[in-house]
C-alpha cells in the first residue's frame, strides 16, 4: 500500500472560522495588539492510493454519498463575517482594569476617575482603531490597554481608566433622547437575561441625512473595527438600542486644533446682532481663516459632518459648503435659502 502524501499549510491568522476563534480566546493574547498565531498547522491529505479510495467508496454502500459538513459562515450584517451559528456574533469580556505592556493588568493610577474629554477627541480616538483595523477579540487588549471588544472600544474612546462591558457602562453615562444624538454618544443594546446574546454598542458619529433615519457608526465588530453608515438604530434588534451620553463630555476646545490655532469662542463678532458670527466675508472660496474651523466643527456635533474626509479646517472648501447646505435643507430651507454659505440666521440655528 503507498503511504499517503501530506502538505503543511499554515492557515491565516484573521481566519474567522469556528475553530480558529475557539483558539484566539484560550490561547494567551498577544501584548503587542495583535492576534496570536494559530495553534498548529492543518494537516491535509493531497493523495492516497487507488486502492485505498476505492475500498471507501465500497464501504458507503452503493448510491450513498458522503454527508458534507454544514457552512461555517453564514450571512450577517453587511461587511461582517457571521459568527457561527450557536455562537453570538459579539461576545465580550467582562468589567477589567487596562493593561500594560507586559499584557498584564495594569494597576490604575490612585483615585483614577473618568476623564473629561470633548466630542472632537472622542471621535479621533475612535478612528485611530478605524485606521489601525483592530482585530476583534472578548480576550485580546490592544496596545493601548483596552480589550478589543465592543465594550472596550468604546472605553477606549471615552478615555475611561477601566475596560467596560455593556452591562456597566450605562453607569458612567447619561440616558438621552435619539434628538439628542450628537458625535460621540453611543447606542447601547445590554441583553440582561443573556449577556452574550445580542448585546452590543456603537459610537455615534453624526447623522447621514436630516431625515435621521441612518447615521455613521464607529463599532468594533469582527473581523474589526470599522466605521459604517448604518440604519437608525441598528441593523437587528434595532428597538432595543438605546442612545447614552458619556458624563465626562465637555464643550471645550478641541485638541485637535494646530499648533498656535487659536478657535474664536461665541463671544467673537456680532454680525447682524448674531453673536460670533463674523459676516458672510469670512466663508467661500479663498477663505482661510479660524472661523472656518469653528464651523466644521459645529457641523460635526449637529451631525452634519460627514462630508469631511479629514478633520474640519481653517480653509474653506466643498465639504464645508455641503455640510452647511445640509444643515440648511433640515430646517426646511430650499432655493437660495439652502445655498450652502452660512448667513446669521444659519449660524445662529447652527449654535443655538
């Protein structure tokens, strides 16, 4: 009898079968951030003899085929693998403290309370997971110290100094209303009868429309993070997502502002009786200036930021014009009214 032909083949290390994820949370994570490697290599038989093949073929009986295993993967929310089927598609870690670099808990800092941060920051550390593409793991922490479930992103973007699950972070936050919604809130869905069943939080990051029927979500979600405009207020389960406000949000001064940039408070110009709002110059093409910044970024807040594929800044452009018009066409505005160009009226509705 030939002796069968084996071939080593190493499979990858984001494959997001059953049986990889089994190994991704019992095998040590990796303190650097990144997923562990698979655990052994897949053994596949390439060949066998004829007579081998033909003896069990024999053994199934005649007209009885071999049962081919069910898929492993089925059809989710979009751009997102499934989860198996007797599995919940984002299990979490429980309530822990952050780690260190050694990928030990790291002991939190005396009398470490929740940081006040603004709703600028709150987003750029979100999309800094974005870029990063964070694998998902209830196990796993990030080089930053937070676990890289959906529960530790969002810790992770509110600065918190302990990774929360989402049956706690309701406790650091603020009930609100879906009118409420502004950049940097989340819509948290806590399954209390069980946990892993469903439960599931996002950031909000502004609304796609004046209609409120989608907005942007920043969510880490396998195989990892990504930001995604999304149907109000999820994909499933959508009426037992409730909006919440981090306690810790501040309307200060972004840091995101450039070095020596210094953001004209309300208290600035009066144009047309309308405080801060420096006069129709300061907008359009050509215009460079800080008031530019101030409005991008008002325009985040209220929702109406997604034109931006980088931060609001000093000179005027496009996406200034189109988050603005927007702006313009949800107060019911249409024609020369809904131009694009902030007038006082819009800033001061924008502000207000």
């Amino acid at each position: 009898m030939e002796t069968p032909v084996f071939e080593e083949i190493e499979p990858a290390s984001d494959c997001d079968c059953a049986g990889c994820r089994h190994w991704r949370r019992v095998l040590p994570h990796s303190p650097a951030g990144r997923a562990p490697a698979h655990p052994a290599a897949y053994r596949t038989l390439v060949a066998a003899t004829a007579a081998a093949s033909a003896g069990a073929v024999s053994a199934l009986g005649a007209g009885q085929a071999a049962a081919l295993p069910a898929a492993a993967h089925a059809p989710q929310r979009p751009g997102v693998p499934a989860a198996a089927a007797d599995e919940p598609g984002t299990p979490q870690g429980p309530r822990a403290p952050l780690h260190g670099a050694t990928g030990r808990p790291a002991a939190p800092p005396a009398g470490a309370q929740p940081a006040a941060i603004t709703r600028t920051e709150i987003i750029d550390r979100a999309k800094t997971w974005v870029a990063a593409k964070v694998p998902y793991s209830m196990t796993a922490y990030w080089s930053d110290g937070y676990r890289q479930d959906c529960s530790g992103f969002v810790s992770m973007a509110w600065k918190l100094p302990a990774n929360e699950w989402t049956g706690s972070l309701a406790t650091v936050a603020d009930r609100i209303t879906k009118e409420e919604l502004a950049p940097g809130d989340i819509l948290l869905f806590h399954n209390a009868s069980d946990p892993q069943e469903g439960s599931h939080v996002v950031i909000f990051g502004g609304w796609t429309d004046g209609t409120h029927t989608a907005y942007t979500a920043y969510e880490q979600t396998p195989p990892h993070t990504r930001r995604l405009d999304t149907p109000y207020a999820y994909w499933n389960n959508s009426a037992k997502y409730l909006p919440y406000r981090y306690k810790g949000v501040t309307a200060g001064k972004a840091s995101t502002a450039g070095a020596g940039e210094t953001v004209p408070e309300a208290a600035g110009p009066a144009s047309h009786g309308v405080a801060g709002y420096p006069g129709r110059a300061m907008f359009g093409p050509g215009a460079d200036n800080p008031y530019v910044t101030r409005l991008g970024r008002q325009l985040v807040r209220k929702g109406f930021g997604t034109h931006y594929t980088k931060g609001p800044g000093p000179r005027w452009g496009e996406a200034d014009r189109r988050g603005v018009q927007a702006f313009q066409r949800a107060q019911g505005w249409r024609g020369g009214a809904a131009d694009g160009h902030p007038g006082p009226e819009t800033w001061r509705r924008l502000f207000s």
